[in-house]
C-alpha cells in the first residue's frame, strides 16, 4: 500500500509558504483534511505511464471521527469510535491544542497531558488519510523494481497536489489585484507576489513533467550493452 501521508510528508516541503509549513506540524489532522481535495484532483494528471496511473484507481478512503468529552477533573477518557491503525490525532483542551495528550490502543483510551476541569470541553479527533491499494508490483519491470515506483509516483502525486493548490492560490492572488484600487495599490501590492507565485509554479509544473517522462523512461526502456533503448 502507498499511504497518502507518505504523499503529504513529500509535499509540505514543496510548498513556498511559511505558513502552510506551519499549519502542518500544528495540527496535522486539520492540514491533512484541507489537503486531501488537492491530492484527489492531481491524481488525474497522472496519466502516464498508464501501467502505474491504472492502478491508482483503487483507493482507501479517508476516514474519521471527532469525539468531545465533558472534563470529570481526570485525564483519562474512553473513546467511542476506534481509530483505524496509522491515523493521526488531535487534541484539544477548551479549543487548545494538547501536544502532550496521547492515544491508548490497548484499552482505546485518551490521556491528556493534565487533568481536565470539570465543566471544561476536551476533545479527540483521529483521521486516517487514506492509502492507495497496491505494492505496484504489477506495473514492475526487470530494471524498476515496485519499490523505485512507488518512491517515483509519491515524488509526483505530491507535486500533483502542490500544483492544484497553487492554481487556488495564483489565481485568488490575481482576483486581489484586480479588485484593488489605485489607493490600495499605495498601501500594498500584490505584484512582486504574484509574480513570485507564477514563477514558484512554473517550476513545479517542469519537476512534475520531468518526473512523469522519468519514470516512462526507466518502465519502458530496455537494457543492451550497459545502456538503456526504446
């Protein structure tokens, strides 16, 4: 299985914002969840080669439950629902993130870092990212083994979902500019960010093209004498 995680940890460092890098380390379920559409629309960019892209069609898909509790002036809560294996988790003590909270699986319980008052609201949230059913062998060949396919094709359904969103943000970007006034233009401009933002994809979408005729390469060619032909 390729699980979507792999995809997102791939991704966070494509991205050219600060503040999405943030986002993700502080609360991973959140970041995970506001992702997944973008990683569901650049699926369909991958198309070639069509012996990997074909086997991306089965699919795990996301799953998870968000759980709130009453504080009784312990720590420890049982939880209702129980959390697929591999999801990740979020913690809150009145709307405040709990770093320090950590899952039980042998008794499916919760124990936050402190005590929580009674009359106080904590919660729990997993969320299971989803995965991609397969090990790839089938799309193997005698030089690229399933495993050299399945790093290729995280390196580009993660530039896939970087792409979607930088299609969102380039044009919610350029729709700013042009609401702007001549006023507003004196006070800040978008220009130099658009610009940056443009070019940030441009360079995304050459990664994305070149790993996609990388991997056509290395899956169709064939050895003879050392090197590598059609």
């Amino acid at each position: 299985m390729l699980e979507f995680k792999t995809i997102y940890d791939k991704a966070i460092n494509l991205f050219d914002d600060p503040i999405i890098q943030k986002a993700y380390f502080e609360d991973t379920v959140r970041w995970e969840k506001m992702m997944y559409p973008y990683l569901e629309n650049g699926i369909p960019l991958f198309v070639n080669p069509t012996r990997v892209s074909y086997l991306l069609v089965d699919q795990t898909q996301p799953t998870g439950e968000f759980e709130l509790f009453e504080g009784n002036g312990g720590a420890q809560y049982a939880l209702h629902s129980t959390p697929v294996d591999k999801s990740d988790f979020s913690f809150l003590i009145n709307g405040i993130n709990d770093y320090g909270a950590t899952y039980n699986p042998s008794d499916n319980s919760v124990t936050f870092s402190k005590e929580v008052p009674a009359g106080s609201k904590c919660s729990v949230e997993w969320y299971y990212p989803g995965c991609f059913n397969t090990d790839f062998s089938k799309a193997a060949s005698p030089s690229v083994s399933a495993a050299v396919i399945a790093y290729r094709v995280k390196e580009i359904l993660s530039r896939a979902l970087v792409l979607n969103w930088a299609t969102d943000e380039q044009n919610f970007l350029l729709d700013i500019k042009n609401v702007l006034t001549d006023t507003d233009f004196k006070l800040y401009s978008p220009a130099n960010s658009v610009r940056a933002k443009v070019e940030w994809k441009k360079t995304i979408e050459y990664e994305f093209d070149t790993l996609k005729n990388n991997l056509g390469w290395e899956l169709y060619s064939r050895k003879y004498h050392g090197g590598n032909y059609y």
